[in-house]
C-alpha cells in the first residue's frame, strides 16, 4: 500500500485549463506527485465531436498509463462528458472525470431545486450534467448554456477586473451577455456550475455578474476544486494517498505560449515542461 | 489547356475561416470547381508551434493533390506563414499563400509608409507579414498586433453591430482595445491589413473603429478577397481558368457545428460535406 502510494497522480487536459485542477490538488494534496498532460496540438476539444475526443482522450490515458499512474483524472470537461465510460471500461485504475464531482456538489448545494451549468459547446452538447443530476435526484431542473468566448478570454489574460479599462468592460458585458440569457430561461436556480476547467479564473466577475442579475446570492460549484476535494477522498479510502514531498511534471504536445498561460492556471510559474508526441 | 482548366482549385484551412477564400473565388470565378477542406478536427492552428502547423499542412496538402488540383491555396494565415515554403517545394502545382497578396495590396495602399497587421498570435510571432513587405519595399513600417479574442467572436456570431445589445458592446469594447493599442504604437498608419480569413466578418466593425481611433480613413486590406484576385490573375496567365458551371466540394475532418458556422462565413447555406481522416 505504501508503494502504491508512491505512485504519480495522473491528470489530462486537451490544453493548460487544467492546471486550475493542478493547483487545485497541490493545495489540498502537497505530498503528492502529479503529472499533467495538456494535448495542445489538438486543443481545444470544446468544439469537436464526440468520437474525435473519445480518439484522443485515449491517446492521452495510455501514455499516462506508460508512466504508472494510481489515478486518472480527466480534467477537461468535454473529454470527460464524452469518454469517461471508455477510459473507465479501458483501465485498471479509478478514472475520476471533471462531471461527476460538480454534479454531487451541485445536488447538495441547491435549496430552490434548480442548478445552471456553463460550459463549453461540446460539454452542453453531451448533456453529461444534466444526466449526471437527474441520476443523483430527477426532481432537479437543469439549464444549461454554452459560453465559447470565456475560454479565450481566459487565455487572453482579460479577467474582469471591477476597472473600466477596455478589457474589464469587453470581459464584463460577455459575462452579462450569457449570464443575462441563462437568467431569462431559469429564474428560479441558486446554483451556478462552472463547468470548464478555465472559468475558475474569471470566479470573481461570474459571481458578481449573477448576483446582480439573479438579485441574490448564487452558490458557484468550481469543478477544479471539487475534483480535487473527490481524488482525496478516492485515494484516502483506497490507502493511496502518498506522503513525503510532491512535485509536478507538465507535458505538452505542442509547447508554443506555454509558459505564461500555464503560470496563469497554475497561479506561479512552471518549472519544467516536457514536449512529447502522443 | 482546355482540359488543365477543367481541374479544380484547391483550398484548405484549419477551420471553417477559409469560406472566405471560397466565396470571394465563387464571386469572382463563378465557373471554377473548388474543393475545400477544413482541417476541422486540429483548428485552431494560431495557437500551435510551426513544426506542428507544416505538419498538419502536409497531411493537407497530400489529400487535396490525391483529387487532382490546379493550384493549392492555403487560406490559413497561420499555415501560410509556416508552411508555405514547404509546400511550394513539395508540390508541382502553383501554392499560393493568404499573406503574399495581402502583402502586395499593403504595399500599393499605403501613402505614409507605415502599415497594421493584426492576426492571430502565429501569424504575427512568424513576422511573415513584416517580412513580405520588406521584401517588397523596405522603408515601409509594419506594426503588429495579435487580436486572439476576434477568431471565437466570429465564430460565435457577434458581429459588432452598430447597436446597443450586450454583444454588440462586447464586440465594440474588444475591437476597441486591440486597435486602441495598436494605434498608441502606430498613430501614422494608414492601411490595416486583416491577415486572418475571420476578419472579413467583422470588417465594418474593424473600419468604424479605426476610422474613429485614427480619427482618418483607413484602408483595410482584405486578406480573402486578395487571395481570389491573386488566384485570377495566375490562372488567367496560365491559361488555366475554366468554363462552364462552377461548384464547391466540402471536405472537414470534424464535423461538429459546420453547417451554422459555415454558412456564416459563406453568405448561404451549405449544400454537402464530407467527413474524412487525413
């Protein structure tokens, strides 16, 4: 048990969003060792289909697997709404995915019985929350709505700071553009589901856009923090968890604007990075 | 000749952006057959090293030469600045690049000497444009901006009209921003070439902001519409236009959300398209 708890904490993404998991379980999880595989040749996943993701997602497993790993998580939203069940069916080890944590916190978290989820194109399409809601209680209603310009702007560093400098105001009326739509149609809901990896970064603006719009306080379930709250309580149960000192180490398929994004994610800089071919 | 001309025209990009190409060649040569691929499966390029974009333009390539084309145009910005030279000696057709026409049109609009390019961040880190230009004339300045954000606003639908709905502010604060930053650097210009085959749709948008930044008339260089002028003017010299009825063959390698998109791009809808792996 303590050998096996030795091993590497495997974690995949189609690109860097999510290393908000990362830094999610480094804080949580200190002593263990994690390798992350971002798949930016072929980012992002959020507009392909369904099999072009479960094709991928298992390129990224098995060389994660060729490095001995005790856990894979899947930390992007589309690869987990559309290959989980395959990477689950494929492997020996536990799979944890980016859905299955939201939705649980979601279920606890809602008093009024109605959950709103974000996301991007691919992970609305699947329908993988509303599924993994009504699994948990049918009586939930759902609304769930695509948001495809908050992942660049993520990536473009415009995080809606509360200012009035040009970004802060293209970021600000995104955010009330599709918040705005999702309040028309659930009017009722009083929990937000971040469901893509990138949004923890603009946490701040989406919480005080709906606030305003809702006119009420309204729970936000950040996925990266719930994966990383259910791989420790995977690993603890299982005796897995590892003690000692962690560390990270970050592969890419393609290591073009690497290093700042990832800083951004990740909350510091990035020490090493390992380019690789899938 | 006769039968030469007979043959199609080749076009692919990354995505769906290289419609643009397309329909100002339909517009143009309405008896051309065009073949079209959207590497639909691996977009976006512009955020992708340049060994990964030659590859990938390869593999391109290779599948349009299978179907017998008269002349390859890369309507990809991006693949332009990467690949270009790579496909020019791999192949015994005319190739002909989206940054070279742009270029010459830059050259012969500008009266001050100083031009703006804005385009993704591939095209702008590979200097393809300032390198064009300078080739061409060399006391001419070029300034450069990445404008990451414009790709997934198009592809989104907002457009940036002249109204007041939350998307037309949010188009309007993020046009605002690019081009006030590119005017701090280069009050002097009077040409803005579009180097990204997105940015004809947001091109009324683009004008209006500049004309009011730079408070002049700016001369916007239309990266498509280039690409189909220069295209005429090789064929036509070659001896190698066609007669007869034209047509567009559509080949993606994902077919996720094409016909909304595409259409936008097109001016009208799609009539077929056909998935394929390359």
């Amino acid at each position: 048990m303590a050998d096996a708890g030795r091993q590497p904490i495997g974690v995949f993404d189609s690109g860097l969003g999510g290393l908000t998991v990362v830094r999610a379980l480094t804080e949580r999880l200190p002593s263990e060792k994690i390798l992350y595989l971002g798949d930016t040749a072929r980012v992002p996943y959020g507009s392909k289909s369904g099999e072009t993701v479960v094709r991928y997602s298992r390129m990224s497993a098995h060389f994660l697997m060729g490095r001995d790993i005790k856990i894979l998580m899947v930390a992007c939203n589309t690869a987990s709404a559309y290959a989980l069940d395959a990477l689950a069916a494929d492997l020996a080890i536990p799979v944890l995915g980016a859905v299955e944590p939201g939705a649980d916190e979601a279920v606890a978290a809602t008093v009024r019985g109605e959950v709103g989820v974000i996301g991007t194109l691919g992970t609305v399409r699947s329908g993988s929350y509303p599924r993994a809601i009504a699994a948990r209680d049918p009586r939930i209603r759902v609304a769930q709505l695509a948001c495809p310009l908050l992942v660049p702007l993520v990536e473009e560093g415009w995080l809606g700071g509360a200012g009035d400098r040009l970004e802060d105001r293209a970021a600000a009326a995104i955010a009330e553009r599709y918040l705005g739509e999702l309040c028309a149609a659930a009017p009722n809901l009083d929990v937000l589901v971040l469901g893509c990896t990138h949004y923890p970064l603009v946490r701040a603006l989406l919480a005080r856009t709906a606030e305003r719009l809702w006119d009420r306080p309204i729970a936000l379930v950040d996925s990266a923090q719930a994966m990383a709250r259910a791989a420790d309580r995977i690993l603890s149960q299982a005796g897995l968890l590892a003690g000692g000192a962690g560390g990270l180490s970050c592969f890419v398929t393609d290591d073009a604007r690497f290093a700042e994004v990832a800083a951004r994610f990740l909350g510091h800089p990035i020490a090493t990075v390992e380019k690789v071919d899938l």
